[in-house]
C-alpha cells in the first residue's frame, strides 16, 4: 500500500498568517489522485482538494493544492479563524486508499 | 440537499456485531460508490472497505481480517456496514462517505455513528 507522511505535526499560526502542508507518498500516486481533507473538532472530514490541485465545490480559493508524484502541497493564504483544524491528505489512484497522519493546525 | 445519514450510536460487548446504516438522499444513489472510514477517539482516519452502489462489487481492507461486510439496498439507497467480533479497540466513529472511483474522492460523508466496544 502507498503510506503517506505529513509534515509539520503541528502548525502554530497567528490568523492572517500562510500555512504550508506537506504531503509524502511512499511511492508515485497514480494519477495525481491526491485529496485534502479538513476535520474540525466532532465533525466529518471535508473535501478540500482532488486531483492535486482541484478545489472541491464551495471550497474558498485562499486553499491550494499543488504538487505530483510523490511530493504533494496543501497552502493556505492568509489563514482564517475557521481554518484552525486538522488537515489530511489521502490518495486514492492506488487500492487501498490511504491517509496521512494528519497535520494540526492550531492558533498561536 | 445531498447528504449522508448513519444511523445512531451503538453500545457492544467484545464478541458481538454490529450494523451501521448509511441513508443517502439528495442524489441518484446508483452513480456513487459508498466506503466506510473509522476514526478511533484522538487518532487518524482508517480506511475499511468500498462498495459499489448495487452491491455486486465489494474491497475491503485486508487490517480487519474479514470481519466487515459491506451490503446496499437501492430500493431505500442505504448501505450498510457490520462489523464482527467486536474488540475494545474497535471503539471508534464510523464514517461513510460517497465517492466516484478515480474521479471524485468523498465529497460527501455522514455525521459519524460512535461505537462503544466495552464488557
């Protein structure tokens, strides 16, 4: 299977600030097919990015996704008290589909 | 609105099974397929298994061993998970989500369904 590793653990962000994840697969991600999720406290994951680098429906445009292969990125401009979560990435072109650990991003 | 719903959370004991409905509405159940997340208190997300919305076709992940069956009823556009043999550390919240094979990674999930595995 693909493991995937996140990096930061932990990122303390002062609102207004940019947030960049990392995301590392143990090997090439078919396709591209790297999602980004967010999951607030006591609530479901929310898809944030597909393919890379495409932003899911209602998504703000302050979230990017870039990155391929094996390397992936998850930035975020400017961030908003809303964003403070944890942030994980998933691959989905190689069966099983997998998950990061998940990155925190807390406020400073 | 498109959405999800599981049902309610579940009290086990080691041992047991258990069954975890999956309600979607808002959308033509036949074009997605449903898999199942679970997420143990504080941890990450862990995948379980795919079904395909007919209920023909079915993956699961090889971590449980084959203790999860996957099932759907497209007459009520519910899917369903049971777990067996139920250990403590199956005490987790358990996701589904809809998804489109190699094209649309769970867009949508459900609220979660707790299970409590304890003697």
């Amino acid at each position: 299977e693909i493991v995937l590793t996140q990096s930061p653990g932990t990122l303390s962000l002062s609102p207004g600030e940019g947030a960049t994840l990392s995301c590392r697969a143990s090997q090439n991600v078919p396709n591209n097919h790297l999602a980004w999720f967010q999951q607030r406290p006591g609530q479901a994951p929310r898809l944030l990015i597909y393919g890379a680098s495409s932003r899911a429906i209602g998504i703000p445009h302050r979230y990017s996704g870039s990155g391929s292969g094996t390397d992936f990125t998850l930035t975020v401009n400017r961030v908003e008290p809303e964003d403070f979560a944890v942030f994980y990435c998933h691959q989905y072109g190689y069966s099983p589909p997998t998950f990061g650990p998940g990155t925190r991003v807390e406020m400073k | 609105q498109v959405q999800l719903v599981q049902s309610g959370a579940e009290v086990k004991k080691p041992g047991a099974s258990v069954q975890i409905s999956c309600k979607a509405s808002g959308y033509t159940f036949t074009t997605y397929y449903i898999h199942w997340v679970r997420q143990a208190p504080g941890q990450g997300l862990e995948w379980m298994g795919v079904i395909d919305p007919d209920g023909t076709v079915s993956t699961y992940s090889q971590n449980f061993h084959g203790r999860v069956t996957l099932t759907t009823d497209t007459s009520t556009s519910t899917a369903y998970m049971e777990l067996s043999s139920l250990k403590s550390d199956d005490t987790a919240l358990y996701f589904c989500a809809r998804a489109i094979p190699a094209a649309v990674p769970f867009d949508v999930w459900g609220q979660g369904t707790f299970v409590t595995v304890s003697s």
